[in-house]
C-alpha cells in the first residue's frame, strides 16, 4: 500500500516537538509520493547498479532544499551520496543510511513494470519500493522538512546513501576507508530492518531487531563427463548438482531459541498469532516444528539459521550434457549454528 511520511521521524529528531507538531503535513504526504515515483523510475537494478542517477536524483533535491550535499563516483556509474543538515551540536549527529541499488526485476513477473512507479488499486509499483527506497526517499523527507522548517535540533543529522548493497557493498565500504572523517563522530544509526504491522485488534506493533545473522554465500560445482543429450549419464554434472543441492536445500538446520527470540514470542506474537503464545511449549511438538517452513515462514528463521537455494546454472543447449553445473545458496547463520559442510549434509 501507498505509505505516507507522517511526523513521527521528524518529531523524534526535533528538539522541539511543538515546532514538528505544528508543520502542515499533508503538502508533505503528497510530495512525498510524487518523489518515490520518480525516485522508482531510476533503474538502479544491481548488478550493474548504475546508482550515480540515483545519487544525482538526491543531489538535485538537496541543492534545491540548500542543503550541502556530495557525489562520490567510487568506479564508473557507481556512486554515493552524503548529505549534513546542521544541528546546534550539543549532542552527536545521526545518520540516515540507505542503499541506492535494487536486486534485479523479471518484468514478466511483474503486474505492472517494475520501474513504472505506477500507483494502482491504493498500491505503488516498482522495483525498490519495499527495499529499500521508500525509506531512502523518507529519509531524504526528513532532510528537506528540516531544510525548510523552523525546527531546532541538538544534533546534525547526515544522510547517507550507499551503492552496492545488495552484491558486495562496495559502496559503504569505500566510503569507511576513503571518507570515514564525514561520519565518524555520530552516535547513532537508522536503516532498514523490523518493520511495523497493524495487528487484527488494530494494534500498531514496530519491531526492533536485537541482532543479525552472519550471511553466508555458497557457489556448489559439480563436474562430470559430458555428451550428446540422447545418451543418457547418470553420474553427469548436472545430475550430481541435482542430487546434492536437493540435500542442502531439504536439510533444515537445529532449531535454537535465543533468549531476545523468546521473550519476542511471549510479549509480541501472541498479538500477531495467538498459536504462538507459548513457543516453549509449541517446539516440544514434533508437528509443530515440522510445519515451521512452510506454515509460520516468517517464524521459522527466528528460530533457526537458514538456507536458500536461490540459483542452478549448467548447460546452455537442450541436446549436450554438461561436463560443469553449480549452484548458489543464500545462508543466514546464528553465531553458534552448525557448520555446513559435505560430510555433515551426507553429499560426496
């Protein structure tokens, strides 16, 4: 659905909630949209990224707002964006972060194109809508509100958008090695990440991650003896790929109910499911934790490290085996999950 920015961002960065509750927030709202429209209409799918018309999309907001601003091109059509509005100092700044760069959009998939910002039925379409742009775009809101509103502030607020997130982050990174004097006195940091749902009691409920998986990106090769199509070898790379990416992908790791996870089950979910009052409880059931993948989804990886297959690649024409196929698998690991390996998955 069409999200509108509200005060609530702006209140919480103000040092006086009277001047923020006091500003006409519907002008606001409506441009708001308009913007995330034409923010959506940048194709800053990654790979390749090409996230300098993105950074230029900003830089022409803020110079118009006179707020000081600069693109950073760290390569060839890949860029950041930094921008500083001034508080009076008396408490250290705040960063805005956001990542300029989308994963990729199959058209055909899609309802609408995916780089149309087309707004039906009460919902926006686009690439980066959800991830993350619509935030980029509040977080650059917030920046023109404070531009050309009388609203105080004890602390510089920085916004700071990153190419690359979605592949290497070689955008965040460039900045902390080229240009970390720019950020390096800030106290806090808001991103993406937890959201907030409207319960079925109408209840407003806005998640705070406590912590983060460590990601983990295996390629699989498998190789073997190639051939015509109409000879067929059972022990042909694509089908050892087969056998053993359909072990990974089936296996689910141990379930490990951290103690920030729990008291999330037994103070929130039961708002949200009332099946999930008591988890403790709920994990002894063998069913129970059988159906956790495909029944509660969303639970699930609260519970446990995660893998996805998310890519196989091998031959190119119907007719000739393959002697090379691989595949790609997404993990999110705990701290203290259980290490993958070919000997603990039973593939050789």
């Amino acid at each position: 659905m069409v999200k509108r920015i509200g005060s609530g961002i702006v209140g919480l960065l103000a040092a006086s909630s009277i001047a923020a509750a006091e500003i006409r927030w519907e002008p606001y709202q409506d441009e708001s949209v308009v913007l995330l429209q034409k923010y959506l209409r940048i194709d800053t799918q990654n790979p390749p990224g090409n996230e300098v018309r993105a950074a230029e999309f900003f830089h022409g907001l803020f110079d118009a707002a006179g707020i000081p601003n600069t693109i950073f091109v760290y390569t060839p059509g890949r860029a950041n964006i930094i921008a500083r509005w001034k508080g009076d100092g008396r408490q250290r700044p705040l960063i805005l972060l956001n990542h300029l760069d989308t994963v990729r959009a199959d058209s055909a998939q899609w309802k609408m194109p995916p780089f149309s910002g087309e707004i039906a039925n009460g919902e926006l379409y686009g690439r980066g809508a959800l991830d993350m742009k619509s935030l980029g775009l509040m977080q650059a809101m917030v920046m023109l509100i404070l531009a050309r509103e009388p609203i105080p502030l004890h602390r510089d607020i920085i916004f700071l958008g990153t190419a690359d997130e979605e592949v290497a982050d070689t955008g965040s990174a460039w900045m902390i090695e080229h240009h970390p004097d720019l950020f390096r006195d800030a106290e806090y940091l808001l991103t993406e990440g937890g959201s907030a749902i409207t319960t079925p009691s109408g209840r407003t409920l806005y998640r705070v991650g406590a912590g983060e998986k460590a990601p983990l990106w295996i390629k699989m090769t498998a190789t073997g003896t190639g051939g015509h199509g109409s000879v067929p070898i059972p022990d042909s790379a694509a089908n050892r790929l087969v056998r053993a990416a359909s072990r990974v992908a089936e296996w689910q790791p141990p379930i490990r109910l951290l103690p920030a996870v729990a008291q999330y089950f037994q103070r929130i979910a039961p708002l949200e499911d009332e099946r999930l009052a008591n988890i403790v409880d709920a994990l002894k059931d063998p069913e129970f934790v059988r159906a956790l993948p495909s029944k509660y989804p969303r639970y699930n990886v609260l519970l446990r490290s995660t893998v996805s297959l998310t890519g196989l690649e091998a031959g190119s024409q119907y007719n000739v085996i393959p002697d090379v196929a691989t595949a790609r698998f997404d993990c999110r690991l705990d701290r203290k999950s259980t290490r993958l390996n070919s000997s603990h998955l039973g593939i050789s």
